[in-house]
C-alpha cells in the first residue's frame, strides 16, 4: 500500500521554474516505479515522467523533454519534477503515481497510467503568459 500527496505546484509566468513533490508513506515506495501525469479540463489524462524504483532509467514524453527533470529520494520516499521554461501548455493538474514492482522490473518505468496502482490528489500548475 502507498499514499501519496503532491505539494510545491502555484502560478508562475512563462519561462519561469517550479519543482512538485510528491511525498510518499507505506513501505511499498522504494520497490515501485513512479510516474507524474498531468491533466487538464475536457482532455485525458497525460503521461509527463517516469522513474525506476533503481532510479536507473527515467522517460519523458516528448513535450516535456529537456524542459522537466524527475528524481526520486528513497531515503525521503519523496519523488521530484522540476520543471523549466514552463509555457502555457504546462497548465494542468499534475498527478503523482506509483507502480509496485518485482525485482526483476526496477530498471523500468511505464508511460501507461493503466500500469500504475496508486494516486495521489494531484497539485494545481497554472502557467500564464
């Protein structure tokens, strides 16, 4: 079992920098993948950034690549998405989730929400220009 709960998303001006957290309780953390999606009014739900519970391998859908950075403290159970240069596109509620995984699994990370088991409330983003 795991519980999550995102924190750090606020309004910012384009171009400018924010880091969400999202901060995890239950012993199931440190052997799961975990994910951050975002989400807006009236559109699906999308996939942002991925990490290994090894930290090993991380994905990044190719709107946020080079722009947004995650990483994970297992010592913390808490994982990161900086973000940088944020545009107006990056408006959404961002989501943390985690995916409890077999060893076998820890160098990889999935980009499906389906192959994730828990989420946390999500954390409002709004970018204006």
């Amino acid at each position: 079992q795991v519980t999550l709960e995102e924190s750090g998303g606020g309004s910012v001006q384009a171009g400018e920098s924010l880091t969400v957290s999202c901060a995890a309780s239950g012993s199931a953390f440190s052997h799961s993948a975990m994910g951050w999606f975002r989400q807006t009014p009236g559109k699906e739900r999308e996939f942002v950034a991925c990490v290994s519970w090894s930290n090993v391998e991380s994905k990044y859908s190719h709107s946020v690549k080079g722009r947004f950075l995650i990483s994970r403290d297992n010592s913390k159970s808490t994982v990161y998405l900086m973000m940088h240069s944020l545009n107006t596109d990056d408006t959404a509620v961002y989501f943390c989730a985690a995916s409890p995984q077999e060893s076998f699994q820890r160098n990889w990370c999935s980009v499906y929400g389906r192959d994730y088991d828990y989420w946390g409330h999500g954390t409002q983003v709004t970018v204006s220009s």
